[in-house]
C-alpha cells in the first residue's frame, strides 16, 4: 500500500518531528503500521528543511542526541546509513554532511560508537571532505579521536583545503590530541594548499604549549611560509599573538633579522586603530631597536628609504631617541606604523593593503579626510606600478573624496585630477588585462564621479581645458559595461549606485553638464550598447517620475544637437520616441526631422544593396547604425 493514500507530507512530517523531539514510542507506532518496506523507507529517509537545515530523521536524532531512536533506525534495513544532508554547526553551513560525520562534530560519542558498529563508513567525508576523525580533532574530543583511530580512521586525511587533522587540533590549541596523533602517525610537516602547517596554525592562533609539542617532536618547519609569504613567526606578528613571538624568539628559532622584523611587525600590528595598543607597540619596537643594535655589536642597519608624502614624509626611527620623539604623538606613531609594514610586508601585500585601508577610513571617519585621501592614493599608485587591480581602493577613495567635498568645498583641481588620473590608467589596464566585467563597471562609475568633482572645482579656463584633454584620452579608450554601455550611456541612466556629480552637497544621476562635457569632448551620441541602445533610448526610457523634466529636455537637445538620430532601433524594432515615458520627451523627439543620409542608409539596409568595402567607412558606419530602421521614427 502506498503512503501517498495516507497523506504522505503530514505523515512524514509528524515522523521527523518525534525523531527530533525524541519520541521513541511514537516512532515505534508509527513504524509498526507499516509492514511496506518501501513506505517505511520514505518515513525514514526522507528529507525535511527546517531551520536552516536539511536533514532525515535519523540526522535529527543524531544531531539532539537521541541514542535510543538512532538505535530503532539503525535497525532497519531501510534506513541509508550514509545519507547526508545540510547542517549548522554554530552559523556554519556543513552539506553532505553523514550520521558519522555529525555525531563526531556534536560530541556523541555513544552514537559514533553505536554507527561504527553498524559500519558506518569511517572516513565518510563531507562536501568539503572533512571526515569524523578531523571533525573530532578540531574539536579536541580526544575519546572519539582515539576511538576511531583504532577503529582504523587516517590521522592524515585531509579537507579540500589541504587542513590536515594535525592542522585542526593545532589550529585551536588542543595539546593532548596532538600528542597523540603525533604519537600514532600523523605528518608533523605536512602543508596545506595555501602552504600552512600545524607549526603554523598554532603560531597564528596564538597556541604557545602546542608550539613546545611540535618542537620536542622534531618539526622542520619553522621556515616555511603561506601563500602571503608569511612564516609562523611573521604570521604571529601580524596576528598580534605577543606571546608566540616572544617565545620564538627567545628559543632562538629564527635568526636574529627574522626576530627583529617579527617584533617591529609586531609593534606596528598594534598600532593600528582595531587595537591601538601604542604602549605596547613601543615596547616592542625597543625590544626590536636593541636587538637590532645589539650593543653595539654587529648592527643591523635600517634601509634608508625615502620619506613618503602620504605619511606626513616621516621616516622611520632609527635609534631609542627617535622613537622617545614620537612616543606621545598618536599620528607619527601611526605612520611609523604604516611604514614600517610598507617596509617588510610590501606596497601590494594584501594585508598591508587591507590595514592601509582601514587606517584610512578611520581617519576619515575622525573628519581628517585629505590624510586618508592621501595614504589611499599612496596605496593605490604602488599597487599600480605593480599592474595590481586598484578599483576596490578608487571606489573607497571616490567615497570619502565626495564626502570631503561636502565638508570643504575650495578643494583643489590639481588634488581631484590627479586622482581622475589613477582612474585613467586603470581604465587602460582592465583592457590590457581583460578584467572582469564588474571591475570594469566599477571603475567607469568611479570615473564619472571624479570627472564631475574635476567640473565642481575647475574655477579657471585653463583647468576646464586640461580637464577636456584628459576625457578626450578616456573616450578613446571607450570602457564598456557587460551590457556594452558607454560612460554617455550610464551618465544619461538612472542608476542604483552612488551617481556621478557632486554640486552643492547633492549627487545627481542622469546629468545634463556631464552629459554635455562628454559630447564636447568626442563621446559618441549614436552608440550603441549590446542591445543597440542610443544614449536617446537610455534617457527617453526614463519616466517624468524619476527624472527632473528640465533635466531630461536639456539632455535629449543636446544629444540631438550633436547629430543624434532618432530613427535608430533597438534589437527589438524600438526608437528612442517609441520607447519615451514623458510627454516632454515625446514632443522633442516628434521635432526631430531624419537627415537624407538616414533616409538613404533605410533604403540600402532595406532593399540589400551591397556597400560594405565599396562606399567610405564612415558611411557604412552610418548604414550599419540605421539597420533594421525600416519604420518611421514617430
């Protein structure tokens, strides 16, 4: 008898629901009406979404730890030992995760004992191939680690990261469970795909007593480094993990520059504002300051390196005086901080980019906008000299530049070009690297925002003429959104994002003097986008509701001033008047009258003649425009 004549979705439902609550004799009940084994199948089989999980019911019991109803489906024969689902441990998404699998991450070890039993697959892997064994690690559950080892689990499996077992027990400081994988096989070593190791993990976690176990058991590799070009030492450092690095260094691991760089590393760590330990920073960068002099005795000297503007041209101190100079000031100490990190870390590394960043927008959250304008401009010029994409920093640096704005308005032209220009050349290199679309896209909105805040501030002639030179190079690049829109196509569009003109404190999207700007500077007011939309179609779309009036008559005048054609059809047979919103729009675009070219490039189109390579490129430019135009414009 089939269970869909017994309202099979209630019936299931109520099923699950005593295996979750721990019902046992209603589950019982329920199976004892059944003598179907494929109805009794889908009771205990199916899958029900609840909470943020997807689970059978013997996953739920698991998971609440109800022993004796997981002890009732084991057994059944219909019950799929190995089936998976979709839990949350903590706010973790876990799928494809096994009965074995959850029993070892909750900590039952009674259930993990009573699955093996009935022989559950021991290394019985998740989506991202953790087994039982690894969970356990992780957790420090060392009675379910030991049991099943010696029920043959490998103490070397591995996630699809490459995290070993080691790896996890190190990772959060469980000593015993390292000891004993240690002491039962596993590779002390071993690196994961982004080069960690369980000397690493601990280092970075900040674990000193699992550092003393990894050391006594012989490991080698204090050296090796991640993909960030970190050694656990370094990594400690920037953790801020004190502990760790004064315990390294004074076993003398490393050699005497690797500690002086981990303690300078250190102190500036702490300097940055999410800490803003500065006495403790100071602390460290004397411990540094006389390692690195060592009385006097073979000195190792600091680079001298040029100041660097955007950190107020301090450079680094050198000497126990220096650094008693600045011990009260909180900026210095600052970009002594960020100096320091430049220096070791890099001008690209990633996480002198990311600290660089954030020290930025503290300042800029403290209303000292042009110093965070100036260490983001610093941060994204070094990266691109280094052919780094930088629009993550242009979109943070065009954020707080706006905001600066309103706040004092007599900002400098040359200030603002100059960051048009870092824009410039990134525009040139998402070409040259064929970035990704939403780069792109990003870096056109940044530049419209820039190029606006360049008309806001150019007060004389000579800086609307260098600021028309530098649109005419951006035109030429012609950048292009996925869905092939030009910077005239977005400046005449209504977008979500933050827009394009700062005036006044108030950002205006579409815009009618950017608008005009880029037609003056050569932009192209017949171009299409990938679905052979004008910039006419973009703003004639728009309804009176969402546009100022005046706004969108002065944008469609200048566009059919500059040679707009009127007549050109989307890909699906529309023309700009076609697609109008507003009366406005529809009583300009009925004064538009079709040039004879128009005319004439309908008739070629239309009847097929043959052109291409016979008449001037420019003409069959204006034919291909008028392709599929064979309706009247109004």
């Amino acid at each position: 008898m089939s269970i869909i004549k017994f309202n099979a979705e209630e019936l299931k439902k109520k099923f699950y629901v005593a295996a979750r609550d721990g019902r046992s004799m209603q589950i019982h009940s329920l199976l004892a009406n059944w003598s179907n084994s494929t109805v009794i199948g889908e009771l205990i089989n199916h899958q029900t979404s609840e909470n943020g999980q997807t689970v059978s019911p013997l996953l739920i019991a698991i998971i609440h730890g109800h022993e004796d109803i997981v002890y009732m489906f084991l057994n059944r024969h219909e019950t799929i030992i190995e089936q998976g689902g979709s839990i949350l441990i903590g706010k973790s998404e876990v799928k494809e995760a096994r009965p074995l699998w959850c029993a070892a991450a909750l900590n039952h070890f009674s259930i993990v004992k009573l699955l093996v039993e009935y022989h559950a697959n021991i290394e019985g892997a998740t989506e991202s191939r953790s087994t039982p064994l690894r969970v356990a690690c992780y957790n420090g559950n060392l009675e379910i680690v030991k049991y099943l080892v010696d029920q043959g689990a490998d103490v070397n499996s591995s996630n699809c990261w490459g995290h070993a077992c080691l790896m996890s027990a190190a990772y959060n400081g469980h000593v015993e469970t390292v000891k004993y994988l240690l002491e039962n096989g596993a590779e002390i070593d071993r690196q994961g795909n982004i080069g960690t190791t369980a000397f690493y993990d601990a280092s970075e976690r900040g674990h000193v007593e699992v550092l003393k176990v990894l050391l006594s058991s012989g490991t080698t590799a204090k050296d090796l480094k991640d993909n960030l070009s970190f050694t656990p030492i370094m990594k400690a450092a920037e953790n801020a993990q004190c502990n760790v690095v004064e315990f390294l260094i004074s076993e003398s691991i490393y050699c005497r520059e690797e500690s002086v760089q981990a303690l300078e590393l250190l102190g500036s760590r702490l300097s940055i504002p999410d800490i803003n330990d500065l006495q403790s920073a100071l602390t460290y960068y004397r411990k540094a300051m006389n390692l690195r002099h060592n009385n006097g005795k073979d000195t190792i000297p600091k680079l001298d390196l040029d100041p660097i503007e955007a950190y107020d041209n301090h450079i680094e101190c050198k000497t126990l005086g220096d650094l008693d100079a600045i011990k009260t000031n909180e900026f210095l100490l600052h970009m002594e901080a960020m100096a320091i990190r430049e220096r070791i870390l890099g001008p690209t590394h990633k996480e002198f980019v990311c600290q660089l960043r954030y020290m930025a927008c503290v300042y800029a959250d403290n209303g000292r906008h042009k110093v965070s304008v100036a260490l983001l401009k610093h941060v994204a010029s070094s990266n691109q000299i280094q052919n780094k994409s930088v629009d993550e920093i242009l979109e943070l640096l065009v954020e707080i530049t706006t905001e600066l704005i309103t706040i004092d308005s007599s900002l400098v032209f040359s200030e603002v070009v100059d960051l048009l220009q870092l824009v410039t050349y990134e525009l040139k290199k998402n070409k040259e690297r064929k970035d990704d679309n939403n780069v792109v896209k990003r870096n056109m909105k940044t530049c419209l925002l820039f190029i606006g805040m360049c008309l806001q501030s150019a007060k004389e002639g000579k800086n609307v003429r260098s600021l028309r030179t530098l649109m005419k190079e951006i035109i030429h690049l012609d950048p292009r959104m996925e869905d092939g829109s030009t910077l005239l196509h977005v400046v005449v569009s209504r977008t979500d994002s933050a827009d394009c003109v700062v005036t006044d404190g108030e950002i205006t999207f579409p815009n009618a003097s950017l608008c005009t700007l880029l037609i003056q500077c050569g932009a192209d007011v017949n171009c299409l986008d990938s679905k052979r939309r004008t910039p006419l179609h973009k703003i004639c779309q728009l309804h009176h509701s969402i546009v100022d009036i005046h706004t969108q008559r002065t944008i469609i005048r200048t566009i059919l001033r500059a040679g707009g054609h009127a007549d050109v059809t989307n890909t699906d047979g529309v023309t700009a008047i076609q697609c109008a919103q507003s009366c406005a729009a529809k009583a300009m675009l009925k004064t538009w009258i079709p040039y004879l070219q128009c005319i004439a490039s309908r008739v070629i189109d239309t009847n097929r003649i043959p052109y291409k390579c016979i008449v001037p490129s420019a003409i069959a430019k204006l034919i291909e425009l008028h392709s599929g135009c064979n309706v009247s414009p109004i």
